[in-house]
C-alpha cells in the first residue's frame, strides 16, 4: 500500500531524519516504543480507583453518564480510526492521540479543581464525561497505533504481534494502580487519592509519550515506502488507495457472519465494560472487606496473564493439533459465565470475591486477545484497521447499555446501607444469560459459516 498525501505531509521531516539509521534498528526501536505506549495507556482502566472520590459530589447515575463516556470514547470513533490508519498509516493516529490525551486530562483537573472550591451544579458532571470521552478516544488513538505499528512491522508473527502490544495494554493497569498509591499522587490529610495531582501528572506524561508515539509510527510509512514520493504523483496514488480500500470495505460489510460477530463482542466485552466502571461499587457491596485497589490489580494482572497466553497459546495449538481459536474463544466466553454464576453465592463471595476478579480479567484479557486475532485471520492484515476498528462500535453500545443498567439496578435496589450484594441479583442475570448467547453464537460461527471460507481460525 502506497503513502498518501497526508500521511507524507505528517512524516515527511522525520523520515528524511530516521532514513539515516538501518531500517532493521528502526523496526524493533518502534516496536519497543510501541510497547511502552501500551504500558502508559490504560490509565482510563483506572477509572474505579477514581470513583470513590467522585462519589463525594456525584450521583452513582452521574458516575455511570461519565463511564459511559468513557465506553463511547473508547470505542465508537474506532471504525474511523482505522479507516483513518488503513488510509493514511498509523501516524494519523498518534497525533490524534498527542492533540486529545494530554488537554482533556488537563481540562479535568481544572474540574476537580473548580469542585474543591465551589459545589457541583446539576450539569457540571458533563464536562467532565466530555473529557473522559476525549481521553477514551485518545487511549484507542494511542493503543491502535501501538498495535497497528507491531502488526504493520512484522506481519509474519500474527499471534504474537497482536497478544504482546496487549499484553503491554492490560499490564498498563495495574502498573497505574501501583503507581498511584505513591505520596506525591495521595491527599495525605484525607487519606484519598488527589485527582486533581492525578490528572495533571497523566496530562504530562501523555504529552511526551504522544511525541515519541508520532516518532515511532512513522517507521511503518518507511517500510511501506522507503523512497520518498514526488508531490505529483500523491493525488494519484491517494484515489488508488482509497478505491481499493473502499471495495474491499464495502465486501466485509456485505458478510453476513461480520455481523453475528458484532454481536457477540457486544454481549461479551459489554459487561466487562460495565464491571471494569463499576468495580469499587459492587467489591464494596459485597462486603469482601478487601481494598478495591488490589481487586483491580488482581484483574489487571489475570487480564495480562490472558494477553500473554492467549495469542502464543492459539498459535501453537492450531499449528500442533489443529485446534481452532473458535472452541478457545468458546471455552473463555464459558470462563466469564462462570465468574457471574458464583456472584449469586453471596455468602461464598462475600470472603472470596478474588475468584470473581481472577476470573472476570482473565476473560477480558483473553477476549481482546482471540477476538482481533479471529478478525485479523478472516479480513486480513491491509483491511485490520476498518475490520476490527468496525467491531468496536459493539463495546461502546453494550458498554454504555450496560453501564446505564447497572446505574438503574443500583440506584432502585442497592442505595440502603444494609443492601448486599444481592441487591443485584437480577443484573448478574442479564450478563449470564449474554455470556450464554455469545457462546452459541460463537460456535454457530465456526461450525457452520466460517468453515466455508477453507480459513485456518
């Protein structure tokens, strides 16, 4: 795929730096740049350990609109990011991420800020769920490029180039969760965390890791093209570009299964949206009487431990025993339905809920792992971008739905102090029984429709 006119204006000055050094020293700097944007962007996944002092001043249903926020942020403006990276490389992307992460982490501490001095106005949460929703977008700006960088640079590894930039994502979280129990980020006089230091801390170091993201991104357009184009023949080569891609876009929309697909992502990542949100509240609902900060890093962890494997893991069964992804993705899907199950042993669970966490990251983890591999297997590498950035439109909806059903449940039945974690009995239902759907939706997919295609999932 040749380099468009806009991704040339972006890179131009700095491959004319970087084609000085052997392009194989470039690969692996932007692959270890890449990796370590992965390992700095989860700081949205830290969203729970945000809630509590947020709930000083909003409502549980204003927690939910701003973590709604972040569900829509994170994944409705995917399908055109990927057109975007498809079209104009990775680059596109990065700066995206560089323009948005750092002033909407800005504008919220001028929030938390403002909240100290003054009380909440009944709309003044909005801003905030405004910048949550920039900083979901920028975290998926700065996350696909990372991933679409290893992808684009060494397509020869599918698994591997795909679990470990996911790897480097969910351990993101829990480096996070340990760094903000230091002093310089804590309220030492109320003994809580200060958002306002937070925000300002992640608005500078999103700043500077926006820069070398834009660096390392461009090694991608250097392997694509090393010779630098004329301007002349850029109008040409962007209508080629863009009719190619347009075809073969408008061929994955007309595939039936694609949609199947949407679904059970929607009924599977949806929840695990909604519980990554809304953790502190139901942790603190059930009485474990453990802090929320290790229940998130025990999910951080097991998501990562599932990031690792899973894609090294399907790799290697499929090549030695012929064992497809589907009946992988299947068992994981299983996995989660499991971990809802036990949420209705109160009693159990009250002095266990680390299973629910091990459970519910390692699911997640899994899930963002097989799922973009599947994609990746059946549309290909050159449509990536548009294919698996189209399927996240499913965690935005299911995500949002979610979280607003939570926020009713909770609301209606959870707000008395003797409430339990039973309270939310018929909300753990719903989930069950999606998890329940996708697993045979799944199946349906691999035995029935994919199978045609002669594709090795």
């Amino acid at each position: 795929m040749t380099v468009s006119s806009l991704e040339h204006i972006l890179t131009k000055d700095i491959r004319a730096h970087l084609n000085r050094y052997p392009r194989s020293v470039l690969k692996q700097v932007a692959f270890l740049v890449s990796l370590i944007s992965c390992l700095c962007a989860g700081s949205v996944l830290l969203f729970p350990l945000f809630t509590p002092v947020l709930s000083q001043y909003l409502t549980q249903v204003q927690i939910n609109v701003i973590g709604s926020g972040v569900s829509l942020g994170l994944y409705l403006p995917l399908p055109i990011l990927g057109y975007l990276a498809d079209t104009h490389g990775p680059v596109i992307l990065a700066i995206i991420g560089l323009i948005s992460f750092s002033p909407s982490y800005y504008i919220c501490s001028l929030y938390i800020q403002h909240q100290s001095l003054e009380p909440s106005q009944q709309w003044d949460y909005l801003v905030l769920a405004g910048g949550f929703a920039m900083i979901g977008m920028a975290t998926s700006a700065m996350y696909f490029t990372s991933l679409l960088t290893c992808a684009k640079l060494y397509p020869e590894y599918k698994g591997l180039t795909i679990s470990v930039p996911v790897t480097c994502y969910g351990l993101s979280s829990l480096i996070g969760s340990q760094i903000l129990k230091m002093d310089f980020l804590q309220d030492l006089q109320k003994g809580q965390l200060d958002l306002f230091k937070t925000f300002q801390f992640f608005s500078y170091l999103y700043l500077i890791l926006g820069l070398f993201n834009w660096v390392s991104s461009t090694v991608v357009t250097i392997e694509r093209d090393v010779l630098l184009r004329s301007d002349e023949e850029l109008p040409l080569l962007d209508n080629e570009l863009t009719v190619k891609h347009h075809d073969n876009y408008i061929k994955f929309l007309k595939d039936f299964s694609a949609y199947i697909l949407l679904f059970v992502v929607l009924l599977t990542i949806g929840p695990m949206e909604m519980y990554i949100t809304n953790m502190g509240s139901i942790v603190t609902k059930f009485n474990d009487g453990s802090s929320i900060s290790n229940q998130v890093s025990l999910y951080s962890i097991f998501s990562t431990l599932a990031r690792l494997t899973m894609g090294g893991l399907s790799d290697f069964l499929l090549a030695r025993f012929d064992f497809s992804r589907i009946y992988l993705l299947f068992i994981v899907i299983m996995i989660g339905c499991v971990a809802q199950l036990l949420l209705f042993a109160e009693s159990f669970i009250s002095t266990h809920f680390y299973i629910v966490s091990i459970l519910s990251g390692f699911t997640y983890g899994a899930l963002f792992t097989l799922l973009p591999t599947i994609v990746l297997s059946i549309w290909g590498s050159e449509m990536f971008g548009s294919t698996w950035g189209s399927f996240m439109i499913a965690p935005a909806i299911g995500g949002s739905g979610f979280n607003m059903l939570f926020a009713e449940v909770f609301q209606s039945r959870c707000t008395k102090i003797a409430s339990t974690g039973g309270c939310m009995d018929i909300l753990f239902q719903v989930i069950t029984g999606s998890y329940a759907l996708s697993a045979v939706l799944i199946l349906v997919l691999g035995r029935y429709i994919w199978v045609r295609k002669q594709i090795k999932l």
